[in-house]
C-alpha cells in the first residue's frame, strides 16, 4: 500500500466532533489511518493514511464526509536518526 499525505482546512472543528469521527476513519475498508497532526485553533490537520491509489483515498474522504484541499504520495519517509546517519555517510556531521 502506498502512503499519501492530506492537508484539510477545518475552522472551528472541535474535539469532539474529532472524537466522533474517529471511529469512521478508524475503520475505514479501503484506506488505512495511521497518523493525524492537527491544530484545532487553526483549522488545520495534516494526515497519513495508506490506500492503493490517491482515487482510493479521496472516495474515502468522500464517504467519510472529510473535505480536502490537497493529497500527496509519499515518496520516502525518513526518522530523525535515519537522516543523521545519512548525513554522516556523507561526511556532513
């Protein structure tokens, strides 16, 4: 499964109408979450689910009843620590 990256622009979300929704995304059949960064006083959540396709994901959203302003395939994710060894190998620290 491919991972994907969404950023949705709520105002005036609450904490409950984010726990209500948890158990919808939770089990969700075609996409799976795994991650939520979220600013409620902003609006702002960022998300990682994994799905088979961006499509797949967005008729999840769909159904879910989630707007979304932007979708994107993770190429690669990287750790703090994976990106210090790298920059080691490298000679840069």
């Amino acid at each position: 499964m491919t991972q994907f990256v969404s950023i949705h622009r709520a105002p005036g979300l609450s904490p409950d109408e984010m726990a209500e929704n948890a158990l919808p995304v939770f089990n969700h059949g075609t996409a799976t979450y795994i991650q939520n960064y979220v600013n409620l006083g902003a609006g702002f959540i960022v998300t990682v689910f994994e799905a088979e396709s961006k499509d797949v994901l967005e008729e999840a959203f769909e159904e879910l009843g989630f707007p979304v302003d932007e979708i994107h395939e993770v190429q690669f994710a990287q750790s703090r620590d994976e990106l210090e060894g790298m920059l080691k190998g490298m000679g840069k620290l």
